[in-house]
C-alpha cells in the first residue's frame, strides 16, 4: 500500500492497537523514503527495528539525500546504497 506521509504509514504498519500485532505472520517489504512530510523515515525505520513484530521485515530505504556513512539508525539496520545524482 503507498502512503504519502508517515502518519499513516505508522498507522498501518502499527495498526488499530499500536502493537503492529497485526503483520504477525505476515510477509513485508517495506519501502521507505526518509524524507516525509510530517515525520523522518529514520524515525520510523527505529520504530519498525525496535517492535517485536516487525522487526524482520525487510527494509528499502529511499532517498534523494545522500545518507552519511556514520549514520547508524539507517546503516545498522539496513543496507544502504547510493546510486549516481541526475
């Protein structure tokens, strides 16, 4: 499902009781851009790494912003990798 902030990208992948409960057992890819409107996809990718439900979901993380090599929220967690400016 796209979504076009982080408000209710959270609200889905958390769902009704803010466990994120209702993905268990369910695959994922989450594809993520860390720049939104209302929230950063940093916080976000934290949030899904630290809950026990979503935690092994795969994460693809997108951005125009060139992301510093000792950023750990999203270097520790995911792969990262950068493909040439237009």
């Amino acid at each position: 499902m796209p979504f076009t902030n982080g408000t209710a990208a959270v609200n889905y992948l958390f769902g009704s009781d803010g466990t994120g409960s209702d993905h268990k057992g369910t695959a994922l890819l989450i594809l993520l851009d860390l720049n939104l409107p209302d929230m950063t996809g940093t916080d976000i990718l934290r949030r899904v790494k630290e809950n026990k439900y979503l935690k092994c979901a795969p994460v693809v993380v997108l951005t125009r912003q060139t992301i510093p090599r000792k950023s750990n929220a999203a270097t520790s967690s995911v792969a990262t990798s950068t493909s040439p400016s237009r």
